[in-house]
C-alpha cells in the first residue's frame, strides 16, 4: 500500500502544483501595461503602440511568449507608420484562461472579437504573426483575404520540429499531460536561459518569459494549443491564400531548429507568391534577436506593396 501511495502522489504532484500557482486576476492585472478588452470569450490584454495614426499593423504572439514579444519591433514598425495593436493569446501574459481547444477558430475568433471591440476593420489590417502566431495569422488570412497584407515571422504550420514532449502530448491525453507538467518547465527554462548571452530588443525578456511558468492555466493553455492548432498543417489555409493573390513575407531565421529554414521549399510549394528571406545567424527567436533585420525586410516588403 505504501509503494501504491508513494506512486499515486507522484502522478498527483505536477497537477497540485498546477492548482497552486496564482491565477490571473485583479490583483495579477494591477500593474499590466495595455487594458483589458471583454471579449465573449473571455478578457483579452491589448495594447496600442507604434504611431498614434496611419494603417494598423496588427501583431500576434507564440506558444509560449506573450505579447512583450513585440515591444522591440513595434516602434520600428511605428517609424514605417503603422498604428500597431499586440495582445496576448487567451492562456498567457494577462488574457483570461478561457475555456476550449486551442485550435484554428479558437483564436480566430478571439482576434475577431478583439478587432470588432476596437472597431478595426479587416480590410486596413496589416497582419503579423510569429511562429504559432505565423499559424493563427495564416488561418485568419485565410478567411480574411481582405486584409492587407500577411507577415509571418518564423510560421508554424508549415513544418515546424516541437520535440518528444509536444508529440508525447498530442498523441497521449494524461500520460502526455503528466509528462509535460513534469519536463517542460525545465525544458522552456533551459532554452531560455540559453539565449541570455544574445542581445536582445526586449527588456528584460528572458525573466518575463520564465515568470509565465509561475502562473496558473499556462501550461495547460500551452497543451491546448500543441493538441489544436499545432497538430495540424497549414498547407489547405496556404494554398487558399495564394488563390485571393494577398501579398505575404515569410522570414526564416537562419539557425532556428523550431522552425527550420528548410520550411521555405515546403511554403513555396504552397504559394508561390509569398517573398521569403532568412535572416542570418537568427534561431527562434529572431523579432527580438535580429530586430533591426526584421524590420528592414518588412520596410523593403511595404515599400514594394503599398496600400
């Protein structure tokens, strides 16, 4: 009996330490940069940065880093004249843990709801997504084609390598659960802290990327989303997207072993309309790595593609 006791508080540990991090709430959001939309979903963090008029460049996250991500390419995208709208995907930064399987519509809807309470209109949209971001972006591209233009910045859904535990997760409910509670926090601390040695455009970005470990509804929103919109290609959402002609950059980071460069042959195949460039000597995390870089391919692709 004491070995069976020994055991079952070993599968229990990672799910109560889940349920003891603090949750997001009043008291999480007193000090959050932004404002809290009430969208029917559930409450989503925005911010409005970059010019205080002209187009708006509307900027959406990964899997795992909130929308601080862009704090470092925001003003350069505002120098270019763009009014730039970032938010946190439901399950991180300060947005609710809302309800549902985090695939494709979950977040489509959730940037839909969130363009309509900031009464942006699809058509004046300049669309920016960075690696599960890229993926977001292209499904709502995709039955968008009204927008802008499409900037994806290290996509997935093309042909990204997300490691034993995120296949461990999509293929094992609970065995994977246990598991990715168990390992993944190590996991994400090591790779991030592998990156403190690079410059880097966004303050502090490695201690706001590991304070995200220490809040309530993460890692399962993280789960969601690998069982959701990650398991899946986006071939069928490429390929529609090249049939409405909108223009689209695709920037590949020359070291990224997440979402290797290798992609480029995968996405021509799929639209060959889509201008891709790889950024030399980037990995993964190339908006906040090579920040100058990204935006002047991004300058050079508006330059070229006025409204």
């Amino acid at each position: 009996m004491g070995w069976w006791l020994v055991l079952l508080l070993a599968l229990a540990a990672p799910f109560a330490r889940e349920r003891l991090r603090p949750e997001i709430d009043a008291r999480a959001r007193r000090d959050a940069p932004g404002e809290i939309a009430p969208l029917p979903q559930g409450g989503t963090h925005y911010r409005w940065l970059g010019a205080s008029r002209g187009p708006v460049a509307v900027c959406v996250h990964g899997l795992t880093t909130p929308s601080f991500v862009w704090e470092g390419l925001a003003p350069r995208l505002g120098a270019l004249g763009f009014r730039v709208l970032v938010y946190d995907l439901y399950g991180r930064g300060f947005s609710d843990r809302a309800e549902g399987r985090q695939n494709a519509a979950f977040f489509v809807r959730q940037l839909e709801a969130l363009l309509a309470d900031q009464d942006v209109e699809t058509s004046e949209v300049t669309l920016l997504g960075y690696s599960m971001g890229g993926a977001i972006c292209t499904a709502f591209a995709a039955e968008h084609p009204e927008i802008d233009r499409l900037i994806l910045i290290a996509p997935a859904g093309v042909r990204e390598n997300l490691g034993w535990q995120a296949r461990l997760v999509r293929d094992l409910p609970i065995l994977g659960d246990w598991a990715f509670h168990l390992f993944f926090p190590r996991q994400l601390r090591q790779g991030i802290e592998a990156e403190r040695a690079l410059p880097a455009s966004v303050p502090d970005i490695h201690d706001r990327q590991l304070a995200e470990l220490r809040r309530r509804g993460f890692l399962p929103s993280v789960i969601s989303s690998i069982r959701g919109i990650l398991a899946r290609s986006m071939a069928a959402e490429h390929r529609r997207i090249a049939e409405t002609g909108l223009p689209v950059l695709a920037l590949w980071g020359e070291s990224d072993t997440l979402v290797p460069k290798a992609s480029l042959g995968q996405l021509a195949q799929w639209n060959r309309g889509t201008v891709q460039e790889v950024i030399e000597g980037a990995g993964h995390g190339l908006p906040y790595t090579h920040t100058d870089e990204v935006a002047r391919q991004i300058a050079r692709f508006v330059e070229e593609r006025p409204n």
